[in-house]
C-alpha cells in the first residue's frame, strides 16, 4: 500500500517489537514514544541550526560578519550559547505571580510539540492521521496565544501585558484570514485529512490551483508564528521583549525554543499544504523532498524577516481586517465556482 | 486489557474536568479561575476525542479553550481592580446554594433517566461530511436563523464599541 524507506523501516521494527513483546497495546505504546523522541530531537536540534542561520545567514545578507571565533567560521556559536544559556542564573522577579509565569513558558511548549503529530512526513510516515487533521492543527495551534498571554500577566510589568495583549489582537486577528485561505484547499481535496491532502497533490501542487491562497498563508504564517517583520508581540524597539521580558536563563530559552519551532512548522505547513508534501522525482526518497522544502520555506521565512523593517501594530492589524480577510472570503468563492466549473466540464 | 486501559483514560479525563471545574469556583483570584476554566475546556475537548466525535473535539479546542475563553481571561484581567477586595470572594450564602444545587443535581437525575440510551449503533468514520449534510440540507434554515443572529450581534457590538459620538 504505502511504498518508501521511512515507512518500511517503521514497519519492520514493529514486526521487530512484536516478535519480543507480543501485546499490540504495548508495541503501539513504544512505537508511539520512539516516534515522540524522534520528533522531539528533531524539534530541538532544528532550534540549534535555525540559531546559526539566524546569525551567520542574516549577516552574510545585512553585509556584516557574524560570529567567527567559535569553531571553524562560527560553526560551533549556536553551541556556546546553549551552554551559555543552561549557565545563567535563573531570576525569579518579585510580585510576580508565580504559578502562572513558571508554567506559562512550559505549556508554551506544548501545542508546538504536539502538531508534530499531524505532519506526514513520508507515504504513510504520519503519527495521527486524523479524520479532521488540518482543523485539529489549526485548532492546537491557537492554543498558543493563551500561555503568552499568561507570561505578559504574571509578570507583572507593563512592557509584558502590553505584548500579551498584542499577542491575542495580532493572532485573533490573523487566524480568521488563514482559515478562510486553507479553506480553499480544503475544498479542492474533499477531506480535511492531512494525507488526503498530500494525496491530492500528486500530479499538480496547489501552489499552483491556489496562488491567492498562498499569498496569504504566508503573511498569516509569518504573523502566527511572531516572525519579524511582524514580531510586533516582542517589538524589542518598542515594549523591550514583550511577554518575555522578565524571563531569563533556561525559561527564556523555552519561549525561543518554541519560536523556532513554530518557525519549523509554518515551513512544513507550507509544504504540506502548498508544495506537495513528500512528492518530488523519483531519484530522491519522499522524506528527502520533504527536508528540502521545508527548510528552503524556512529559510525563505527568515530571509523575510532579516530583509524588510517590523511593520506598525496598527496598519498590521487594519492589513489583516480589511484586506487579507476579504481576499480570502473572494478567494473561497472563487473556488467554489472554480469547482463547479471544473465538474461541469 | 483494552478496556480497563479505556476505563482508567475515561477517569483521568474525568478528573481532570472535575478538578478544574471545581478549581474556577474555589479559587480566590478571577484570572485563576478563568485559566481553569480554559484547562476544563480543554478537558471537554479531549472527551469528544475519546468518543470518537473528533469535530466538535477540535470545535471545542478552537472556540472555547482557543476563542471564549480568551476573551474571558482578557476582559478578567483589564478590568481587574488592584486596591479591591480578591475577584473572587466567598460569601455566605450557603443555604441557598445548597438547596439550588441540590435542585440542578434532582434535574439532572431525572433528565439522565428520563433519556433513553442509544443503542451502540453503527457511527460513521467521517462524521465531518456527515455533519455538513445536515447542516447544510436538513437544518439550512436554523442554521441560517443563527448565522443572521451572529451577524446581528457582531455589528451591534461594533457600533456599542464605537460609541455614539463617531458612529
């Protein structure tokens, strides 16, 4: 049914599992933890790496140098700032509240970790292909706003509330024009299934059926995951760092570990939903074309970031209400009859 | 095996709903209560998982842990008075919460009795098709009824939220 080496690999250490364990509840269990370790090193690595694109790559286009004294040309910086990061003294801020701000950068990580689930990474290579899987994505993905916005409260400063605030306006307000983009997709595969959708791309991307709609995954992409030019959540020019102004040491690394994976994922939606998944020539495995789009759309995320200024609160909120969802709603009609015309035909 | 480890999920769940639920009426301060009351969602949520209706599972993420029960800890904490007493103070009213307890608890009794239990019938994987047949070809005119009304309290909360004066 399912052709490629991820998928074979997964099978036969299943049979591998079986053959020792024997209880299928218990095989399913281990399986579901390799997987979950998998991805999980998958996600903090990728934070190490996109750190070193975000310094050596940004420099290399702003015309500066970079870090290019640990390890050969800076290779090892992202490294020492990790080790850097674990040495700092955790400050604990007085008349904060303090449940709330331990816990809100942790349950940050959450929802980043768990739609990891729902990406299909190879033919059949997919932890949770369910029934509802894009709306369920989307749907974990808004939980995100909730623990930033816990973080700018309990903290307890005015620079931290005031980037809470933002946090709900800015994301509140994009997640509509982005449903509405999705939609399209939706339509035209019949199914809100993430395989399904990749299926559906095997002869021509919807990059291609939905140009519109791609334009606007992007900007509500970018805006979704605080990625400049529209970080106006941790505005540094503005308000410090936003929420996680009072975080420091490791609890700050959890709220820049969980930026990057939101980076990671707005690259792997973006090739899931847009770019055809793992489709590609034959000559490279599925789970190979996969890695590339994603980190060429990661890479093209951050060159947005590094090349244009941090847009206005204001004129950003208005650009989300006034003209990204009309075009969306514009973009679900003409689809509709897009399709109608298609089955007529 | 399947089943004690489905029955024992089912009571974590539980308690998880009920630990929460109870967690927004004691606490002492508002904003606590309106996070708990976010986790209770959330709890909800993961039920309809566990029944299999993976819809109004995702539904109950998106609208309420992800949209009302924002809005709540937002209006909670911007009109949170720091020089007043606690948000959430208790008050001694115990009689007669009790005896509207008591009568809601007598309700709910006789609504679980009185409601026939479905038979295990035959449900159907793809309930999201499903549920947009009847949306769209049995129930169109409720669900066209509740879509005006939604319009309608969209616009009246923008003109009460532009004032009088620049509208």
């Amino acid at each position: 049914m399912h052709s490629g080496i991820l998928y074979s690999l997964g099978q036969s250490l299943r049979e591998i599992l079986t053959s020792l364990i024997g209880v299928p509840i218990l095989v399913d269990l281990l399986m579901t933890i390799i997987c979950a370790t998998i991805l999980l090193l998958i996600m903090a690595t990728s934070a190490l790496v996109f750190t070193l694109g975000e310094r050596k790559i940004c420099a290399f286009i702003q015309v500066r140098i970079g870090p290019n004294r640990v390890g050969p040309g800076g290779l090892l910086q992202s490294v020492a700032d990790m080790l850097k990061l674990m040495d700092k003294e955790d400050i604990v801020p007085r008349g904060i509240d303090k449940w709330l701000w331990v816990l809100s950068p942790i349950l940050l990580l959450v929802p980043s970790a768990l739609i990891y689930a729902f990406f299909p990474f190879d033919d059949g290579v997919i932890l949770a292909d369910v029934n509802v899987g894009l709306f369920l994505l989307i749907a974990i993905t808004s939980q995100t706003i909730l623990p930033f916005l816990m973080g700018g409260y309990s903290s307890n400063s005015k620079y931290s509330l005031i980037g809470g605030m933002r946090t709900v306006a800015q994301m509140l307000g994009y997640e509509v024009p982005m449903v509405f983009a999705l939609m399209g997709i939706v339509m035209i595969t019949g199914s809100l299934k993430m395989s399904a959708i990749v299926e559906a791309q095997s002869d021509v991307w919807f990059i291609v059926l939905q140009p519109l709609a791609f334009l606007i995954y992007i900007v509500t992409a970018l805006v979704e995951s605080n990625r400049p030019p529209f970080n106006i959540v941790e505005g540094e020019s503005e308000i410090i760092a936003g929420p996680f102004t009072e975080y420091t040491g490791m609890r700050w690394a959890l709220f820049f570990l969980a930026e990057f994976s939101n980076l990671m994922c707005i690259g792997i939606l973006t090739t899931t939903l847009f770019l055809g998944g793992w489709h590609g020539p034959d000559f490279l495995p599925g789970f190979c074309w996969f890695w590339i789009k994603t980190l060429l759309c990661v890479l093209f995320y951050q060159w947005v970031g590094w090349t244009f200024p941090r847009a206005r609160v204001d004129s950003m909120l208005s650009f989300g209400w006034k003209v990204l969802l009309p075009i969306a709603l514009i973009n679900v009609l003409l689809t509709g009859v897009g399709i109608y015309v298609y089955n007529v035909m | 095996m399947n089943e004690m480890i489905s029955t024992l999920v089912f009571y974590a769940m539980a308690m998880v709903i009920l630990g929460t639920a109870l967690g927004v009426v004691m606490s002492r301060n508002l904003v606590h209560s309106a996070l708990l009351m976010t986790a209770c969602f959330i709890g909800v949520g993961m039920l309809f998982f566990y029944l299999d209706a993976d819809f109004l599972g995702a539904m109950e993420f998106m609208l309420y842990s992800g949209g009302v029960a924002i809005l709540v800890v937002m209006g909670v904490m911007l009109t949170k008075r720091h020089d007043g007493p606690p948000g959430n103070p208790f008050n001694n009213n115990t009689i007669l919460a009790l005896g509207g307890a008591g009568l809601f608890v007598l309700v709910m009794i006789g609504v679980v009795i009185s409601t026939p239990a479905p038979a295990g019938g035959y449900v159907s994987p793809d309930t999201v098709n499903e549920l947009a047949d009847m949306m769209l070809n049995k129930y169109i005119l409720p669900f066209e009824i509740a879509a005006t009304l939604l319009l309608a309290a969209l616009v009246g909360a923008i003109i009460l939220a532009k004032g009088d004066g620049e509208a």
